[in-house]
C-alpha cells in the first residue's frame, strides 16, 4: 500500500494528534465545597484525578482507540491506494474482445467466451461507485466505440446486451491505440492527470507481442479456460479454388485442416453442391504438439462445368462451429475478349487460315490489329482489356501484359528458323497435355519448315512437339504471362485443310488461355480483410442476407451497362450471403490458425511488463474509504465502552 497524498496525512497526524493528548491532560477548576461525608463523591475524586494538569498519563483503552481512530482517518484524507485491482470510481473503460475464439462453447453450461465476458463486464458495472464514468469498447479485426463516456451505469447496462460476437481475427494493438487516444489528455491540463482503469475481458489469444499502453492503467481478467493451447476443435483454416495450372478447365478444392487436441483425429469432410453431396473425404490430421496445432492438407477435384455454391463440412462437432465449414462460389465461365495481331503488309491470301477459323469460335469479341498500330495499344494500356493476344507471323514483344498465341513468328527468349527447299512433320507431341490431347499429327507436312532456337538468357520452355530439325510447338512463361508459340506458319502445311486436329488445337488452345476462373476470388472472401463484389450499375443500395446483413451504397455515376465494383468492408460473420432473389454472391470463411486454435493465455505483455489475469499493469486502486469506514468502527466501539463505564 501507498499514500498519494502523505502530505495531507502528516499535516493531519501533527495537528489532530497533539489536541486530543492536550485534552487528558487539562484540569477542570472546581469550587471549594465543605460536605459531612466523602462516600458519595467517589466518581468526582476520579475526574479530578483525570483533570489534574502536568501529570504522566495513565493507561487508557479510551485514548488508544481514539488515537486509534485519529490514526486511521488521517491515513484516510492521504488517499491510501494499493497496486492492481480494479478503481471503483474515476474513469472505466470495458475493452471487449469480440474475435473468433470467443464463440468457443467451454464454459460451464456450454456458454461461450463472449458470454462470460459479458457477464464479468455486468459485474463489474455493480462495483463501480456512483459518478463513476464508464465507457465499452470492442474489439476484433477493427476496434469500435460501443458507448461513449457516460456516467449513467444503466445505458452501460444496456449497451452490453446489444453486444454480438464476430468471426474476425482479433487486433489488439489497434484497440489499445484507440484506448490511447481516448484517454490522452492532449496537453489539458483541467483534465484529470490520474490514468483511467482499463479492464480488458478477453480469452488472452491474441499475437504474442509487446503492446503499448499510454494514459490508462490495465487490467486483464481472463474469460475461457485456464491457460492452455489444447482444446477440442477440428478446423478449415484455408480454403482456395484454382484450375489446374495445366488443364484450366479443371477445378481444384484445396483445404487446409488444423487439429488443437493433443491426439491425431479422423474426420470425414463432406462437400455438397448446389443440389446435394458431391463426395466425401476421410482424413486423419496428427495431433499438436502442445505449441503449435496438427495440420493436413485435402484436395478435390471438381467436375468441369460445375457453377454455383460448393461448401466443405467437417463432419465432427466441436468447440467451434464457425470454423468447421468453408464455402466458395464457382461462377460459369466467361466468353474471352481475344485480339489478332496479323502483318501490315503482304498478308496476301494467307489471312483465312487463322483469322476464319477464329472467327467461327464463340468469343465475346475478336478485334483485328495491324502490327503497325501495336505500339499504340501498349503505349495507352488498352491491350489489358483482352484475354488473349494472338500473333499472326508477327514477333511477339517481351514484357506484354496478357498471354500470347503466336504462329510463325520469334518469341521473348526464343528466335525461329527457318530451312529451305525441303519438308517437315511432327515427329513427337505431348498427347497428355491439355492443349494437345487428342490431336493426330501423324499426317501433317509442312513445306516451309521452322523451329525455335533458344538465345541467351531464354527462360525455360516445355516442349508440346518436335520435328525433325527441332521445337516445334512451345509453351513458356514470361513473368505471370504464358505465351504457347507454333514455329511455322500454318498456310505453309495441310494442318488446317486436311486434319480437324488444327481447330481442334485453337480451341483447347484458347480455352487453356481463357477458361475463367479469376472471378472466384471476387466471391471468396474471409473475415480477416474487405470483400468487394460486382454489383450492377444503378442499384442504389444494395441488400446481402446472411449470417448477418450487409447493406452498401452503389455509386450511380458509372457507364450504362457496366458493372460496379463496391467494398463490403471485413465481414463480420462467415457463412453465404445472397441477393434479394436467394442467389449466392459472397462465401465468406474464417481462414485464421491462430483464432481456430483457441488458446488460452493468463497474461498479456504491456510495455514490457507482463500483466497478469486479475492484476493490474500500472496505476493504484485507492481504498481511503475503507480506512473511513474503520475509523467509524473504531469511534463507535469507543463511545460504547466510555457509556458501559458510566453505568458502572
């Protein structure tokens, strides 16, 4: 214990003190009375003994416990205060933890974290005196202001059951940033200087860090378990989709799978479609190993053309239920936007032969540009609105932004040449790659052959085909971009007059390019950052119904017939969001490790201190008023024995 004003407490000892000992010793002058007999005045004879100046004091149990008291209400006005626990006046500010661990269902009765968190919070509103000023605020991926400063303990009371738990990953520095500024003075100096009681209501998983702290004395009070990292929870801790890099029009489903207990478990997850279950997993993920949680990793294979919703369910109950199921959305696929890049001159007769087949192929559009214009469609960015580039016997330029078909023509890396007067053929082709499966070359001649070289610094290739001098179809990648190259021109073989192999070619070719699977990341979303989505343009506002709803504004100024991209911000609830005609156009999912684990922790780290469960970190709780109340006892215990002695 410490004094916060000792001054206050001497000055009122060396004044008070010295008056009440002056008082036993002060005489009491009485006039001279002749009477027959003494017997009767035995009491009178005691108070003069009492009164009588300059004389040693005697024992007393009356001065000791006046003193006594003196004593205590003297320590009392010095504002007695101890380190840690909880000020019950002043300024209180409940920071409430709100992330995903705190839907963890451990606590007795199957409550969850967040329900004895709020339920301490309510506890801790009855402790607080009167005029005391309180203020909520909450945490997950983002802090919150939940209620202003008020001194008013039952709005408090009613802000807590308007609390809602979320799904997001916790950020408690930036919480404790948000306390800080709240409680900075800011150079006022009318404001009080004494730090304001911050009580953080939390299960302690938060990142292992040192946090800062400035203007405000914090107590952690745990909510959950003891301190501990095994728990019983199987969880999806990753989920993406992607097409094969090989074969685009192959959909894969990868999951990744986190185990928290401290024995390996066997799970069957279960992936249902838009209609009904699609098939089932078993999987046997090892056990943590007390520091960090067991995982295994789960793969499935999608059928081609498969659209609409598809979720994955661990089919075992647990602590957590947010994190047992992970969904995405897989969109149908789009009609490429293609460009031909043909020769500005001497294209002679020889267009057809790749420009009329493309035209007889279902695009959403097919622009023809001369060689000579692109420069022009690189220099203003417009080349970044076509899916797929296609060079007509015209090099392809290193460093182009989208990927590239090319015949006849170099490529970055790699030069064609050429061999007069003689023929080719196929003497060699990948008949399991995507692009070239179920082709039959064997009766291809070409008349003008040609075939790649590789120059200085090429980046490596795999070849589709070989013929007798060399490569003859190519496919590499420059950066993210792949660019597939046929080294001789297709006018100078019968590939496209006699063997349906040659469209064929361009139509796995295209659909290797541009099979659409980028628009799944617009749909798949988690609650640790903002989710944006396309919304048609006009809309004004615009409604999701899910766990929870979702309602943003549409910006109107936008082209007619263009859709609008809008942020939705970090979803609060995982789960799928649909429109006003049940459409699904969100699958939000949890995707954290660390909030799926659920541990427990008994301290937090503030400035450098560690700040245990039920202490405080800095700052003192002042108890003068339970020194007030002694004294009173004390004083009251006085006058009842000066009154027994009266009567006796």
């Amino acid at each position: 214990m410490t004094l916060l004003d000792p001054f206050s407490a001497i000055l009122t000892g060396a004044i008070a003190g010295p008056i009440l000992v002056v008082l036993y010793f002060l005489k009491l002058r009485r006039r001279r009375l002749r009477v027959a007999s003494t017997l009767l005045w035995q009491r009178a004879v005691q108070d003069l003994q009492v009164n009588e100046p300059f004389r040693w004091l005697r024992p007393s149990l009356l001065l000791f416990l006046q003193l006594l008291a003196l004593a205590l209400l003297a320590i009392a006005i010095g504002r007695p205060a101890i380190p840690g626990g909880l000020s019950t006046s002043g300024r209180v500010i409940l920071l409430i933890d709100r992330s995903l661990s705190m839907n963890a269902r451990d606590g007795d009765g199957g409550t969850t974290r967040f329900d004895d968190a709020i339920r301490i919070a309510g506890e801790t509103l009855d402790e607080l005196d009167r005029g005391a000023s309180v203020s909520i605020i909450t945490y997950a991926a983002r802090p919150e202001v939940a209620l202003a400063s008020t001194t008013d303990l039952n709005a408090a009371r009613r802000a807590l059951t308007r609390l809602a738990p979320t799904d997001q990953p916790d950020d408690l520095a930036a919480a404790l940033d948000l306390v800080g500024a709240l409680t900075s003075t800011g150079g006022d100096e009318s404001m009080s200087p004494e730090p304001a009681s911050v009580i953080l209501l939390s299960d302690g998983n938060a990142e292992l860090k040192d946090y800062a702290l400035a203007g405000a004395a914090l107590t952690f009070r745990r909510v959950g378990p003891e301190e501990t990292s095994i728990h019983d929870n199987l969880g999806i801790t990753a989920v993406s989709v992607a097409s094969d890099f090989n074969d685009p029009t192959l959909t894969r489903l990868f999951l990744r799978l986190q185990n928290t207990l401290d024995r390996e478990v066997a799970a069957t997850v279960v992936l249902t479609g838009p209609s009904d279950e699609i098939g089932r997993r078993a999987v046997r993920i090892p056990a943590s190993d007390g520091s960090t949680p067991g995982g295994a990793s789960l793969t499935f294979e999608l059928d081609r053309g498969l659209t609409g919703l598809v979720s994955a369910n661990i089919d075992r109950k647990d602590r957590l239920a947010a994190d047992n199921t992970a969904s995405v959305i897989i969109t149908p696929a789009e009609k490429p936007r293609v460009l031909l890049v043909t020769p500005s001159e001497g294209d002679g007769d020889t267009s057809w032969v790749l420009g009329d087949f493309l035209d007889e192929m279902e695009f959403e559009s097919l622009t023809r540009r001369s060689e000579s214009t692109l420069a022009d469609l690189l220099e203003s960015g417009e080349i970044v609105g076509y899916d797929l580039a296609v060079f007509d016997r015209v090099d392809v330029p290193a460093g182009l932004p989208v990927p590239t078909m090319s015949f006849g023509a170099s490529i970055p890396g790699y030069r064609v040449e050429h061999e007069e007067n003689t023929t080719d053929r196929f003497t060699a082709w990948k008949r399991t790659h995507p692009i070239m499966r179920g082709l039959v070359l064997d009766g291809v001649r070409i008349a003008r052959p040609a075939w790649f070289v590789p120059q200085d610094g090429a980046p490596p290739a795999d070849e589709l085909a070989s013929g007798r001098l060399g490569p003859i179809i190519l496919l590499l990648s420059e950066g993210r971009w792949r660019r597939l190259a046929v080294a001789f021109e297709p006018a100078s073989s019968n590939w496209p007059l006699l063997d349906i192999s040659y469209l064929l070619f361009l139509v796995q070719a295209v659909e290797f390019f541009t099979f659409e699977t980028g628009s799944l990341a617009d749909s798949l979303a988690t609650t640790s950052r903002p989710a944006t989505i396309e919304a048609p343009p006009g809309e004004g506002q615009l409604v999701l119904e899910g766990p929870v709803q979702i309602s943003v504004r549409v910006p109107g100024n936008t082209p007619p017939g263009q859709p609008v991209r809008v942020s939705l911000g970090i979803p609060e609830r995982a789960g799928v969001y649909t429109d006003t005609r049940g459409r699904p156009i969100l699958a939000v999912n949890t995707a954290s490790s660390r909030e799926s684990a659920l541990t427990t922790r008994d301290t937090v780290n503030i400035a450098g201190r560690s700040v245990a469960t039920g202490s405080m970190g800095e700052g003192f709780r002042e108890i003068w008023h339970r020194f007030v109340l002694m004294a009173a006892a004390v004083l009251t215990a006085e006058w009842l024995l000066f009154a027994r002695r009266m009567k006796a």
